[in-house]
C-alpha cells in the first residue's frame, strides 16, 4: 500500500477495538431453549451453551463426512475384493481330496 492509502484507512485500525461484546437476539421460543440447556448443562453463561451446541455440531459434521469417506472408500475396494476372495477360495481348496 501507498503512504497515502496507508492513512486513509488508518483511523479504521485505531477505532478497531480488540474485546468487543457481541450478542445475537433470540426469538422467545429459542431462547427458552438455551436457558433450560443452561440448567441442563449447568453452564453459567448462554454464550457456552451455544459454543457448546456449536462444538456437537462441527464434530458430527465431521463424523458424517468420515463416515461418508469410509463408504466410498468401501464401495470402490468391493469389486476388488470380492475377485480376490475368490482367488483365494480355489487356492486353500487345492490338494484337499
């Protein structure tokens, strides 16, 4: 960047503000959700009880999309084994009267 365009933007660093508190507005229904989980939970805040659901969420997204890896990996492999299971069968069978 030029010095010039340097200070153009300077002042949206200086006004940047580093622990900000943010909150996100919750219908009624929703919240008395979180609120009931809190207890549950025995949380002390709202916002660990969604960072919580958040953390269940990213780890069973996870799992699913592992699990749908093993699948194609199990159903491009099949083929494959099924010919060598059949290999293997006619050579335990040989020399056995």
């Amino acid at each position: 960047m030029t010095p010039l365009c340097e200070s153009r933007f300077m002042w949206y660093y200086k006004s940047m503000k580093y622990n900000t508190k943010s909150s996100i507005t919750l219908p009624a229904p929703e919240l008395a959700l979180v609120k009931e989980l809190m207890k549950t939970l025995n949380a002390k805040t709202k916002v660990e009880v969604i960072r919580r659901g958040l953390a269940l969420l990213k780890e069973s997204t996870d799992r699913k999309s592992l699990r749908d890896s093993f699948k194609t990996a199990s159903e491009a492999t099949r083929k494959n084994l099924r010919a060598e299971l059949k290999e293997l069968d006619l050579l335990n069978d040989e020399g056995l009267n």
